[in-house]
C-alpha cells in the first residue's frame, strides 16, 4: 500500500512538474488583435471591450459563454440603419480582461448597468442569447428603470446541475492554465468544433465559412477558458438565488426559443414564460441554440416589437 502511495506521488509531484510552468507562463495579453473592432471602457476596474454602430434608439447585446462581440455579427446589417447598437465582451471573455472577477450573474448584470451609465445608453432594449440571458434576468429581477424592455434568446434560466468534471481544474489558479497551456491548440480548435456544431444543430448549414478559425483565436485564450470554467461552476446556483425573484419582474420579458436547441431546454423558456404571463413567448420551429444566424430575420422582428412596445 505505501508503494502504492509512492507511486502516486511520484506521478502527481511529476504532473505538476509538468503543469505549473505553462500556468505560470500562460498571461494575459489585453489589447484587441488586428482584424477586430471595437475599443476599450474601464468598468468598475474591468476592461471591458465594446463597439457601437448606428444611430437611433438604443439596444445592448449580452453574448453567452463562451462567446464576444462577434456572435451578433448577422444582426448588425439590418437594425444598424435604425437603432445604435452597443455589443461588448463580458467580463473574461473575448478580449475583456478578466481583472477583479467574481463570475457570477451578480456582476455580470453590475457590470451590464455600469455599461448602461458610463455609456450613456437611453431606455435601451437588452437582448441577452444564452449566458447572456440569464444576465438580462439578474439584470431583471432588480427591476432597472434604465432599462426599456429584455429579449431573452436560449437563455438559461434555472439550474441544470451539470457540470463538467474538467472545470473543477480549470477553475484553480495556475493549476488551470497549466492544464490549459498543455493542450495542443489542434485538439482544443476541434473540441471546440463539436460545441459549435451542436449549438448550431440542426442549423448546421448555417456555420459562417470563417466561425471556427475566428472562435478558436478569441476563446482558446487561456483567461476565456477559466471563465468559462468558473462562470459554468458557479451558475446554478446564482440562478437558485435570482429564481424566486422572477414572478416580481416588472418588465415585459420577450423570451426566444429555438424549439430543437440542443444547449438549453426549450422547456427552460416554456417554464419561465408560465410564470410571466404578461411575458411574449416566441418558439422557433427546426432551430438550434444559435437563433440569430438560424432565424435572423425572426430575432429582429421580435427586437424591433420589443423596440416598438411601451416598455416597462
């Protein structure tokens, strides 16, 4: 048995031989790489990287996990002639630092306001599509009257309880990016194929030419994977804890489902929308998790009718 023991320690003190130098070396390079838009605002000490196109009321995009500004890209065509549209990286993501963060939907939804201010958006429309979602519902449930109205597209709203094992490691200082920095960058492209094809399922004819080369050099960025890895970890239960304030949300909730969504359960939105009856449910036939190139069209027309309505 204490053979045994010794084995294993051996092979651990061995691992971390290994691991720690990639962790130690694995930094962070905050600056927008040529070839992406977009500029920095600090935000409560975050550098938040934004962009803004077009004139005209206002809409604020929220993206999910993983995920950047470049997930909207089809959108922007068709209501920039309209509205000015605000995108920008959640703290950790994209190429927002990752500085001070909690990763939780508390400060998500802090930081989403702070933007609101500092910004100085007017009544805006917050359309938030996953991760992104469930922050325009911890945004939400504090009833902001800065904000017009929310559309909800995939998004999560109450906890599923699954997690992968691999977050637990990726989630502990150094250890994580270690792990990471060991990866070959040829196997983490093609795990992240997979994702996007699920996401995108059975939307699969849908996939821009460029997404995975562009996704792979924004998310296999050693911060991006340790936010994905803590923020995953830690929302169910920042959702146990907004969850009872959804009955009391004032404003008028437009929640997007595409019905053969393969991330997030339709039945998440069917729930949430029975509890809100004054809430406007819109499910999409033969669509995956990536709505707004699946149904592009479809999504505008809602955020244009969210745009439209009286709001809160």
């Amino acid at each position: 048995m204490k053979s045994i023991v010794k084995v294993f320690r051996l092979c651990l003190l061995m691992l971390l031989v290994l691991i720690l130098p990639g962790g130690l070396l694995a930094g962070d390079s905050i600056e927008i790489p040529a070839g992406f838009v977009g500029k920095y605002i600090d935000v409560q000490g975050i550098q938040i990287r934004y962009h803004q196109v077009g004139s005209g009321p206002d809409i604020l995009f929220i993206h999910g996990l993983p995920g950047s500004i470049e997930d909207w890209q089809p959108v922007i065509g068709e209501l920039a002639g309209k509205y000015r549209l605000t995108f920008y990286d959640r703290p950790g993501n994209g190429f927002s630092s990752a500085e001070h963060l909690e990763y939780s939907l508390k400060q998500n939804a802090d930081i989403a306001l702070a933007l609101i201010d500092q910004l100085q958006l007017s009544n805006p429309i917050v359309v938030g599509h996953s991760y992104g979602g469930c922050t325009a519902l911890a945004m939400a449930v504090r009833k902001p009257s800065r904000v017009k109205a929310f559309v909800i597209v995939g998004g999560v709203a109450y906890p599923t309880e699954k997690v992968d094992p691999l977050f637990y490691l990726l989630r502990i200082p150094v250890l994580g990016r270690g792990i990471i920095a060991l990866i070959p960058h040829s196997a983490g492209c093609n795990m992240m194929r997979d994702g996007i094809v699920k996401a995108f399922t059975p939307n699969d004819t849908s996939i821009p030419a460029d997404f995975l080369d562009m996704r792979c050099k924004i998310w296999s960025q050693p911060k991006n994977l340790v936010t994905m890895a803590r923020e995953d970890i830690h929302v169910n239960s920042d959702l146990k804890e907004i969850g009872p304030g959804y009955k009391d949300i004032v404003h008028t909730l437009y929640i997007v489902h595409g019905e053969q969504d393969q991330m997030v359960s339709v039945e998440e939105s069917k729930k949430l929308h029975a509890i809100l009856p004054s809430s406007k449910l819109i499910l999409l036939e033969n669509t995956g998790h990536m709505v707004q190139y699946a149904r592009m069209a479809d999504l505008i027309k809602v955020i244009e009718m969210a745009a439209l309505s009286s709001g809160v």
